[in-house]
C-alpha cells in the first residue's frame, strides 16, 4: 500500500477495497457482549455538551452560529381547538470546537486522497460524500476505556496548548484491547467558566432558517500563510472539497523531510512526519514527543519548547500529539474520542494542519469524536475504581454527510 504519509502503512485495504467503516469493522458481536457485560449500577451518563443558541461558528458567516433552535408552533401560536402543540427546528454545524460530534471517514483528506486510498475530488461534492458517509457509523456499541490524564498527573485539568503522546496514553489506558473505543480526557471543560442560563448577550441571534442560503460547511477554512504550492498546510483542508488542488494530489512538493519542530529532548518512536512523498509499508519514523514524567503537571506547548505557529483560528487548545496514533494503531482501537478537538493547538509539526485527524481518519480509518463532557464521568469512574464502560453511539443518518452532532451515552 503507498501513502502520502511516509512511514504510515494505516488499514488501507485491510478490509476489502471496498470498505467504508475502517477501524469499526473491529467491532463484533463478542465486543459488544463484553460491553453489556460491564454494566453494573446501570447508571447512564450523557457526554455531551448543551447545544444553545449563540455558539461560536467555526465556520463565520454574518449574523450566525454554530448551533440555532427556533420554536415554530407554541402557546399562543396554536391556541384553539382541543389539542396544542410545540414544536422546533434546529440547525447544527456538524464540525468545530464547541458541538459533541462525530467524524466521518470522509471528513478528511490528504494530499488529495481519502480513506481507502480515494480520490477525495470524487469523494466530497457539493451534494455531498460518495462513500465513507456518517451512516456507516450507524450505530456504535463497544467497551470503551478512559484516559484520564489530569487524574493521571495529578492535576484539575491540563495547560492549553498540552499535547499528549503515546507514552501518556499508554500509562492511563493500559487495558485498552482490539476493538475499543478510547475516550481521552484533558479537563478542557474544567478550565472552562460555568456557562450561563442564557446565551451572552454578544451571542448572534437565530435567525430563520433559509432554504436558499449555501451551506457554511461547504466554505473553505482560511488558507494558511506561507508554505509551497505542494504543502499539505495548502493542500489539506478540515472543511472543504474545494481546498484540494484540482491536479490531485502532490508528490514530493512539500517542506524537507524532517520538518519538525522538536518539544522535548529525544525520539520516542512513532509516526513519521515527512511529506516528501509516497512510500510503502507499515514501519513507523520518529517524532519528538512531550517528555512524560507520572504526576508531574508540565507538558505544555510553552513548558516543553517552540512548537510551530501559535494556533492561528483555534488558539491554544489541549489534544493528542500525533505520536498519540501510534498507540491507537498498536492497541487496535476502533474510535478516538476527547473532549477537545482532537488535535492539539498549536500543532506541533510544521507541514501538516490537522495531523491526528489525517492520520485517524485518512490512514487508520479510526472514526473521531469531539468536545465531549467527561467530567462527571472521570469522577463517576475513579470513585468505583474503574476505568472502563459500555459506550452507545448513534449519529444521525445523513446519507452523504460528513459527521453528526452527537450524544454519546457511557452506561456504568
């Protein structure tokens, strides 16, 4: 199998050519016995957050946000007769930084090529995706263990900007098995201040829905400064079809290989991060990782050292450092979720913008979800000494669509 990754063999082609579902495939009728077989209160938690009008869009568009209810009929509007009704609409981005929501397959692309080695100008249109649509996630039912790393180092949440490695994860989810899910934990919401009983007053006002109007979605993110014409910062692109070089993809145009900005002294062996074209085989390379010290509370961006850019439109946000996939890769994971965007912010290589996405879902076929609330659930699980449950996931099934807001429900 060739990438455009060197060093990353990935799953392309482990299940047929054909396969749309990637890493979920691990996910059979005695995974899912096993997760039933955890439940002991029967307690069930939702790992969501609220969806309120006036969240920040991550796509701008004039006078909206990330997430509109609007009331159609209520008391008042329907007050005759012997039966009232309520009843509403909403309207969702299925992305960003402040919806629960679940990644497609075909939400990424890398150097013009998809999940299963596609052809992503093919794969993404503006009806929609072709194949690796949310509804091949639909449902999700398997054991899931947390990785709790505050817990882990004794703190209330981590730095901005923290990334976590492979070593980390290791030490925080050591039973993690072949078809689990791993549900990741930087306390981002405990950072957070409580949010009020009504949106801000500087929220945007929800407005109708228009019929008319283009999808935010389908809008390119800003394109990032400097860089070749053959970079992946150019060529990959979190939102948009139209952000892909209509040439397809590069080969060998991008930075120098080893183009990284170091964070910590030494090598821990993991994914390789060159981009100078394609190569085969499965061997990981090497990339510097945040050293880890147990119980220690440094490791961020500004702790560990110079890390590339200084977060740009996400700010400085905790997530995985790349490496991190080399353990999702080695454990046979079947999802990732965090309750951050899955990235770390700043990232902390140079030529690629969303390496844990590309990397998860372009070469791993291992579907992601973001910003869940893992609070309550962190404390529910240390106080029974346990770091593992039976985790339900049902997206909504949107043929064609690229990801879901989502609750997704742990059962203890």
């Amino acid at each position: 199998m060739d990438t455009f990754w060197p060093g990353v063999g990935g799953n392309w082609g482990r299940w047929g050519e054909a396969d749309e579902r990637g890493a979920l495939n691990l996910i059979d009728a005695e995974r899912i016995r096993a997760a039933a077989a955890l439940v002991r209160s029967g307690r069930a938690l939702s790992l969501a957050r609220p969806l309120r009008n006036g969240l920040p869009p991550y796509y701008p568009r004039a006078g909206e946000s990330a997430f509109d209810h609007q009331m159609i009929t209520w008391w008042g509007s329907n007050a005759g007769g012997d039966v009232q009704a309520a009843s509403d609409r909403v309207r969702s981005e299925c992305h960003g930084l402040e919806i629960t929501h679940m990644d497609a397959l075909s939400h990424i692309a890398h150097r013009g090529r998809g999940y299963g080695d596609r052809d992503f100008r093919e794969m993404a249109g503006p009806e929609g995706v072709s194949a690796c649509d949310i509804t091949t996630a639909v449902p999700v039912v398997t054991r899931a263990v947390l990785a709790d790393i505050p817990r882990l180092r004794g703190v209330d949440h981590l730095p901005p900007g923290t990334a976590v490695g492979h070593d980390e994860l290791a030490a925080a989810a050591p039973s993690l098995a072949p078809g689990d899910a791993l549900i990741v934990r930087t306390g981002r919401w405990s950072a957070t201040p409580p949010e009020p009983d009504s949106p801000p007053a500087t929220g945007s006002a929800p407005g109708p829905v228009s019929a008319s109007a283009p999808d935010a979605a389908s809008e390119p993110a800003p394109a990032a400064a400097g860089g070749s014409s053959g970079a992946v910062s150019e060529s990959l692109s979190a939102s948009a079809p139209e952000a892909v070089p209509a040439s397809g993809p590069a080969s060998g145009s991008a930075s120098a290989p080893g183009s990284v900005s170091a964070v910590a002294s030494g090598a821990t062996p993991g994914f390789a991060v060159e981009s100078s074209g394609p190569v085969s085989g499965a061997a990981f390379g090497s990339v510097p990782q945040p050293a880890f010290v147990p119980g220690a509370a440094s490791g961020s961006a500004s702790a560990a050292g110079s890390w590339s850019g200084s977060g740009g439109r996400y700010g400085r946000l905790s997530g995985l450092h790349p490496d991190a996939l080399r353990f999702v890769h080695e454990r046979d994971a079947a999802l990732v979720g965090t309750d951050g965007p899955g990235d770390a912010f700043p990232v902390p290589v140079d030529d690629c913008r969303l390496p844990v996405h590309v990397l998860a879902l372009v070469y791993l076929g291992v579907h992601l979800v973001h910003s869940m609330a893992l609070d309550e659930l962190a404390e529910t699980l240390a106080a029974e000494g346990r770091d593992d449950f039976m985790l339900i996931l049902a997206p909504l099934a949107v043929p064609g669509g690229t990801g879901s807001p989502i609750t997704p429900v742990a059962v203890i």
